[in-house]
C-alpha cells in the first residue's frame, strides 16, 4: 500500500518537472543567452525522465519524451509567429515608428541652396578638401580634377553630404 502510495506521488512529481522543465526551456528560448530558466528547465527535464524511468515502462516513456519535446517546439513556434507577424510579443518588443523626411526627419541638412554658389578653395582638392561658401567652410569634392588651394570654385551639385565643384574660369 505505501509503495502505490509513493509511485502516485512519483507520477505527479514525474508531470510537475516535465512541465515546469518544458516552459522553462520555452521561456530561455525566448530571452537571449544562457541563464538560469534554461539551466533548471534542463535539470527539471533530466530528473523528470530519471523520475519517469523508474515509473513507467521504456515505451511510455518515450512518449512522454516526445510529447514534452512537441509542447517545446509548438511554444517556439507560437513565440516565433508572435514575433514576426504582428503579434503580441511584435507589437510589445518591436519599434513601428519610421523617421522619414515625410515626418519631418533627416539625418543630412538640406545643402542644396548651394548649388550655383561661388567661393574659394581653402585646400588643395585632390579631388576632397576644404572650401569657402558664401559664409561657410565646407567639405567638397570634384569630379576627379585637381584644383589648388585659393582658386575660385562653383557648387555644380550636391548629394547627401556629397557637396561637388568645379573650376570657375576667369
């Protein structure tokens, strides 16, 4: 009678660390790196099978393994749906908002007020350097020519913060 006692209590023991060994290997997972849900989830499925071997017959066992190893699998891939197609976890973890030039952001200042403005090379261009603008020192560029320092330059275009000269004759 003590010994029916005892495998009932084994049982349960047996359900509550696979259990509790399957969500804890769901949740690390889910959290990056290594850490301590993951370490006692491993311990509680490992003592759970040692608990389930003297419990059950090799067949059931396996079962009970593949059946714990399908719940851990099926969180993944609810977790991983979640994440990427605008579940809970997307909408919770995840940045939507955009800083574009359309909401007002830029990451460069619109410099294409200078274009057809003239100034001063305070640099050898060969073909980057340094030139007077109007009232600013800016970098500029060429197309590929050499221009000396203190010769007259007009802003031909700019891309970005790719601001292009050339040699204004005379």
């Amino acid at each position: 009678m003590a010994l029916i006692e005892a495998l009932e209590h084994m049982e349960w023991l047996m359900a509550v660390l696979f259990i509790l060994g399957a969500v804890l290997v769901a949740i690390e997972c889910m959290t990056p790196g290594f850490g301590i849900a993951g370490t006692v989830g491993i311990i509680s499925l490992i003592i759970g099978v040692v608990v389930a071997s003297r419990v059950v017959s090799p067949p059931v066992l396996m079962g009970m393994i593949a059946a714990v190893l399908l719940v851990i699998a099926s969180l993944l891939v609810w977790a991983y749906r979640s994440a990427t197609r605008g579940g809970r976890i997307s909408r919770t973890l995840l940045l939507h908002s955009r800083l574009d030039k359309e909401h007002g952001y830029s990451s460069v200042q619109p410099e294409e007020s200078l274009v057809g403005m003239e100034g001063v090379t305070l640099s050898m261009l060969r073909p980057s350097g340094t030139a007077q603008i109007g009232d600013r020192r800016v970098d500029v560029v060429t197309e590929g020519e050499f221009i000396p320092k203190g010769t007259k330059v007009r802003v031909v275009k700019v891309e970005g913060f790719r601001i292009v000269v050339e040699r204004v004759d005379g």
